[in-house]
C-alpha cells in the first residue's frame, strides 16, 4: 500500500500560535483559565492540560487568574466581562478571526448589515456575532437562508468562517445576490483552509481509501471529510488508530491521508505508522 500524506495535513497557523501561547502562560506560574476549548481536539486539550490550565465553562472571581481566550475568539462582552472580574486576558484568538472581528464592527458601523456564513452554533460564528450590537444573520447553506430574515434588506455585508468551503459561500452568494440591492462580500476564508481544501480536491481522485483525521468537533475536519466523501466513496474520518477497521483497505494500493487544523502532528504519524505497519503484514 503507498501512502500519501497531504503536504497541508495537521496543525495551521493560529492553531499552532494557540497552542505556543498557552504552553507560556502555564510556564508563568499563576493560576490560568481557558473559557472553553482552546481549540477542537481533544489530544491537544488534554496535553494543555497537563500543564496545569484548568478548562472552564463559565467566568468566576478573576483576581489572580489568567484568561486565555481560544483560537477561534469570542464576543466582546466576555472579554469585558472578564476584565471587570479581575481576570488578566491572553488572547489566542488567532489574527485571520480577528480579521473578521474587525471587518464585523466596521461594516456595521457603516450602517451594513452583517451576514455570516458559518455554522450557527460555532464558537468562531458566536464570536463574530458577539463584536456587533446589532442581530447578524447566520446562513449555513442555500437552503437555510430565511427569507423574512433578508426580504427588506437594502445593505448587507457578508463575511465567512474562515473553514468554510468556497462552493457553498458561492452558492449562497449566488441566492443572496439579487434580493440585496448593496451586497458587499469578504471572502475570510483563510489560507490554511484554502491549502487544505485545494489538496483534498485531488487526493480522494488519486487514491483508493481517503483517511481523514481529526476530532468530530472540528468544523474544517468535517468539511475535508465532506470534499472528500463526494469524491470517493471509501472516505473515512477517524480521530485515532482505535477507530482504523482492516477491511476498510481490502484491495487497496493507494492510501491518501489527510487532517484538520486542529490535528496534532503526533497523532497524524501514528497513523501513517499504523497504515505502513498494516500494509507489510
Ligand atoms: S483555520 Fe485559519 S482562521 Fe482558523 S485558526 Fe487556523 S489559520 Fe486561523
């Protein structure tokens, strides 16, 4: 069996940049406190940790803590919120979200009503909404966009998740673009997701089995393995070796491998050494 790992698999930028930011606070040695996942995988959770950060669903008595805000940002009240709690804030947020933290505020300061195309319930998307005063509309495919919701619309401005996917910005572009008179686009899709979405394009074609690794809470996890799928029926998304099943490489030569940002390299090369092991037995 050859196995072909994708050049774009594993860890992007910001994830990266996440994951160094906190590893420094935890060497500080004051008590430190992520308001959520820092980002969506669980290996990298766990080993952050170990470091002594104690992850944490609701804000409490801030005085002498740390408080590392995750890769994918948050809302503006929370920061605030926080800050009046006493706690000091590191941000993770990584600079491309901020990015469309800022686009959010300015075009709603010019009077533009934001649409994001993301998941609604992502902590990226809540994020975004949570930069603005007033309601965003959050569409996550053609399907889903409400036409009460966008029918007197004269000025809209949309941003996108930086994981999504560019044909379904297109496709809800397309919908949206002659019912809003002034439609100004930013396309947020950032590099790391383009790399990985222009490589998972041609890899599911060139190999027999497509192997995507990443956590089932990773948004760009699910997009890869989505492309993916579309592509080549015998796709499969696992989060570890545990999850591998033999017969699914039954007659298989070639075994593309690819992963989320949010992946850790440890985990990719387990499995390349799993498949590499199974392929001389
Ligand atoms: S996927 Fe893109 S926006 Fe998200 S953390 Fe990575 S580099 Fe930043």
């Amino acid at each position: 069996m050859e196995i072909t790992l994708a050049k774009s698999a594993g860890f992007c930028f910001g994830v990266k940049r996440a994951v160094k930011l906190a590893q420094q606070t935890a060497l500080q040695g004051k008590p430190v406190e992520m308001l959520g996942d820092i980002v969506h995988n669980e290996a990298v959770v766990k080993e952050i940790k170990k470091t002594g950060i104690v992850k944490v669903n609701h804000l409490s008595d801030g005085t002498g803590k740390t408080l590392l805000i995750r890769a994918h940002g948050t809302g503006k009240a929370t920061i605030t919120k926080a800050r009046e709690l006493g706690y000091r804030i590191i941000d993770a947020t990584c600079p491309k979200v901020k990015e469309i933290h800022s686009i959010a505020r300015d075009m709603e300061q010019k009077g533009y009503r934001l649409i994001i195309i993301g998941d609604k319930d992502h902590d990226e998307v809540r994020g975004i909404i949570g930069q603005i005063h007033s309601p965003a509309i959050v569409i996550e495919n053609p399907d889903s966009i409400s036409p009460d919701k966008i029918k007197n619309l004269q000025r809209a401005a949309v941003v996108v998740q930086s994981t999504q996917s560019l044909e379904n910005v297109k496709a809800i572009l397309e919908a949206l673009r002659p019912q809003i008179k002034d439609l100004m686009f930013f396309n947020t899709i950032c590099k790391a997701t383009r790399d990985r979405q222009k490589e998972i394009k041609t890899l599911p074609l060139q190999n027999d089995v497509m192997i995507i690794i990443g956590s089932k809470t990773s948004a760009n996890t699910k997009r890869l393995y989505e492309i993916s799928k579309s592509l080549n029926q015998r796709s499969y998304w696992i989060e570890s070796t545990a999850d591998l099943q033999k017969e699914w490489f039954k007659d298989a030569r070639h075994v593309g491998i690819t992963a989320g940002a949010s992946t850790p390299e440890e985990s990719i090369q387990c499995i390349v050494s799993y498949l590499k092991q199974l392929s001389t037995d």
